[in-house]
C-alpha cells in the first residue's frame, strides 16, 4: 500500500501538485490519468523519490519517505520496479545482462543463478531467443517487455510505470497492459501505471486517479469512468472516439 | 555568475563525495576498471604515440636549427628534447590530447546515459550510480596514465632519434649522449604526477559535466564541449600551480 497525503510540489514559483491525497492498492493497477502537462509525472517522480515534495508525505506501508534514511530507501527501492517511459534498457548490455544487472548487485546469487532467473523473467515477458542482443536492435515494444523483466528481477513489492504504451503500436500497447496487468495479479504487487491513454484505461484501469492542472479531480476505476460527472474528465475521456460514442450511445 | 560559479563547485564536491563511496561490490568494480582501463587508457596509446613520435622528431629540428653555436657541444640538443619532453609535453601536452579525447568519451557517455533515463533507472535500483558510472574511471585513468606518459617520453625520443638518423642533423651518438646526460629522476616524478592529476581533473569533471547534462541530445554535446573548455583551461592552471609548487 502507498499513501499520498496532502503532497505539494512547486517549480519556480509554479504550483504543479496541488495537495494531492491517494492511495494505492496492492494486486491492483492503479492509474495516474490526466492531459499531457498536468503533473502526473511530477506526481510519479515524488513517488518513487526521484523529485522531494514541498510539503505533504508519501507512505510506503506504514513508513513515510520523509522519515526514512538513506540506507532505508536503499533497501526500499530493491522492492521498487520501475519501467521508464523510453525503456531506459542500459545500453552497454545485453538483454540477458540487462534483467541480471539488480540481481548482481543485490544478491548473492551464483551466476547460474542470476541467469536462471533472468531467463524465468523473460520468458514471464514473452521475450525468448533475444538474450544477447543488445537494446538497440531491439523493437520498441521488446524493449518494453525486457525493461518489465528487469523491473520484476527482484520480485518487488511495488512496480511503477511510466507511459508505458507510449511510441508502440495498438496491439503491442494491449498487450503490454494485459501484461502489467497480469504480473500485477500474480505477484500481488502494488502497480502505479502514469497514462494518458484510453485503450490502457479502459483495459486495465482497477483504480484511476485524474489529475488535472495539479489536483486530483476524480477517483474511480475502468467501470466507473465512462459515467463521471466531472466535466474536465468527461472532456478528456471524449477526446478519444470510441469513449465518445458509448458515452454518447452510438 | 559568481553565484552560479560557486553553485557548480560546491555541486562537483558533492558529486565526488558520491563517487567516492564504497563500492556495494568490488568484483562488480574491478571487473569496470578493467573495462574502462582498455576503453580510456589503452585505447589511447595510437594517439599518443602517433603524436609522441612527431613531435620528439620535431623537437630535434627546431632545438638544432636554435643551437648553431660550435662552442655549444650537440649533445645539448638531445638533453634539451630530452627536458622539454619530460617536463612539458608527456604531461601537459599529452593531457590537452586526452582531453579532447577521454574528456568528450566521458561526457557523451554518461550525459546519454543520463537523458536517457538510464542513470535514473540505477538509482531506483538502488544503485549508486556515480560510484558505478563514474569511480572506475577515474580510478582507471589516475592510476595508469602514468604509463601513457612514461610510453609518451620514451615514443618522443624515438622519434627524436629517428629524425637525427634520417637527417644527420646531429651525429646520433652525441644525441644518444644528450638523452642519458645529468639525469634527474625528480622530473620523471613530477610528470607522472602531472600526468595522474590532469587526467584525475579530465575523468572527474568530463563526468560531472556528463552526469548533469540536460536538454536533449543538444544538451549532452553542450556538457561535452563545456567539460573540454573547462578542463582544458583548469590543465593549464594547474601546470602552473604545480611547476611552481614541485620545482621551484
């Protein structure tokens, strides 16, 4: 479980969070939604720690971020899987040396191992036969599942997601969500997924939050959404044609 | 300005600080110390010695042409390039070389690893990323450029000797009695040094410039030529400093 209270965040005098309260769920995927610029990465980079709020605390189980050291976050970011928006698969290694990287460093693992284990992380993504091929001569969407297969090394406790459907085509992006999704259940993780794309929402949203020029406007889940009152939502939502016409019964 | 001056040094003290942690496993850093050793260091021996051999020919010529004197006995002409290798060019020179070289290598890496997110991705790991990133390097590069500058000097009087047997400027013997005459192994102590903390300053500060960049791919070639500039203007700084420190 994570919880967000009251969390501000400013730049140059800009206000971009405005007093946010959330809470995430474990075996669920929760969603941060909201147009581009309107804090949501902000928002996911306070929350794993790499941007500190003005004010208001973030709590990973019953222990706040404020109040941990920094051998505490440490330990507490091994728990942490995250996929960044462009992969951010480390170009000096190999597919296969990329998902063992968090595992030489923190276990004890003999090689084999570490490579058995990579291997079973793979194949959980559907990535088979591409162990040393490098980043680069792989395909946007492969590059997607290899950075949820580093991110899952660990077995960790919370898995954030940044776009993670961004630059992929439909049936890729889908099946990256099913994928999220489906790791999300079986490991009992608690998922944060930062979108703004309505396919994802609708297919795996368990639990939304829409963030709109730094406040949390609405909270609900996939069922709930294509029903909301809030007009800014409604506004978003309808950008997209298929939300438009079964809100609108077409 | 002086602000911003001062912000950027206090900013490179605390990125030392970081890079110089323990590492969280040293069969990890060994096995990068080997890697950036044959990436940085041994890389650069083509270079250096290309040049080396140039300009200890050079050298020879223009000491010569300047020493036409029949009083004065030709074996000076050796002891001369011998001194002006030791002194200045393995180190100093060597270390402007490198750093256009080793300096835009280190910024370029890391400032795309950086807007790539790579390095954010390390730190959520867990991982210190400037230790990983950053400490083997400059381990790797204060500990043997040494080497570079010992192989340098001796490439220089090569180079040197090459030219007298080509030209016959000098008879080879008095050159030959130049390069051995009232040696003082004090100069070569004093260059490795050099050496060692110019390319401490090149790795260092090509990282911190890397570490930081922002912006793009625009960004990561602004911190690259900064972290040249910088560096290249701190060598002769420091040239200074020390020759005044260590020989006088």
């Amino acid at each position: 479980m994570i919880k967000v209270e009251n969390l501000y965040k400013s730049f140059d005098g800009v206000e971009v969070l405005k007093g946010i309260n959330v809470e995430y769920e474990p075996g669920k995927c929760n969603m941060i939604i909201g147009a581009s610029g309107s804090g949501k990465t902000v928002l996911l980079k306070n929350l794993i720690g790499l941007m500190t709020p003005d004010s208001g605390e973030i709590s990973y189980g019953d222990r706040r971020l404020s109040e941990m050291h920094e051998d505490e976050k440490r330990h507490l970011r091994q728990k942490i899987g995250i996929l960044f928006q462009g992969s951010a698969l480390f170009d000096f290694a190999t597919v296969i040396e990329n998902v063992m990287f968090p595992m030489e460093f923190f276990t004890d693992w003999s090689a084999a191992q570490r490579r058995e284990r990579a291997q079973y992380c793979l194949e959980k993504v559907n990535v088979i036969g591409s162990d040393n091929k490098y980043p680069n001569e792989l395909s946007g969407g492969m590059q997607k599942r290899v950075g949820i297969a580093r991110a899952i090394a660990l077995n960790p406790e919370y898995l954030f997601c940044d776009e993670p459907n961004s630059g992929l085509d439909p049936y890729t992006s889908i099946l990256i969500d099913r994928l999220i999704s489906d790791l999300t259940k079986e490991f009992n993780m608690t998922t944060v997924v930062n979108t703004h794309d309505m396919n994802s929402i609708l297919e795996i949203g368990d639990k939304i939050g829409f963030i709109s020029k730094g406040e949390l406007k609405w909270q609900g889940d996939r069922h709930t959404i294509l029903q909301t009152d809030c007009r800014e939502l409604r506004d978003f939502v309808c950008a997209n044609t298929l939300a438009r016409n079964i809100i609108e019964g077409k | 300005m002086i602000r911003k001056f001062f912000e950027s040094i206090g900013r490179y003290i605390l990125f030392l600080k970081q890079v110089f942690r323990k590492p969280e496993k040293w069969k990890i850093f060994w096995r990068q110390f080997i890697n950036e050793s044959d990436k940085l260091i041994l890389s650069s021996i083509l270079l250096v010695g290309v040049i080396s051999v140039f300009i200890g020919g050079v050298l020879v010529i223009q000491t010569a042409s300047n020493l036409e004197n029949p009083i004065i006995d030709k074996m000076y002409i050796g002891y001369m390039v011998r001194e002006s290798l030791i002194l200045e060019f393995c180190s100093t020179m060597v270390a402007l070389i490198l750093a256009g070289k080793m300096g835009s290598n280190i910024a370029s890496e890391i400032g795309s690893m950086r807007i790539t997110e790579q390095i954010d991705a390390m730190d959520m790991m867990g991982v210190n990323s400037a230790g990983f990133l950053v400490l083997p390097k400059i381990v790797a590069s204060t500990l043997l450029s040494p080497l570079l500058m010992l192989l340098s000097l001796a490439l220089g009087l090569v180079g040197g000797w090459i030219v007298v047997e080509a030209t016959q400027i000098i008879p080879s013997a008095s050159y030959i009695t130049g390069i051995k005459a009232f040696y003082n192994g004090f100069y070569i102590f004093y260059s490795c040094f050099k050496m060692s903390l110019f390319c401490f300053m090149i790795s260092s500060i090509a990282a911190f410039n890397g570490y930081y960049a922002r912006g793009g791919s625009l960004g990561v070639g602004r911190s690259s030529t900064q972290a040249i500039v910088t560096v290249s203007i701190l060598i002769l700084l420091m040239d200074l400093v020390v020759t005044q420190l260590m020989l006088y």
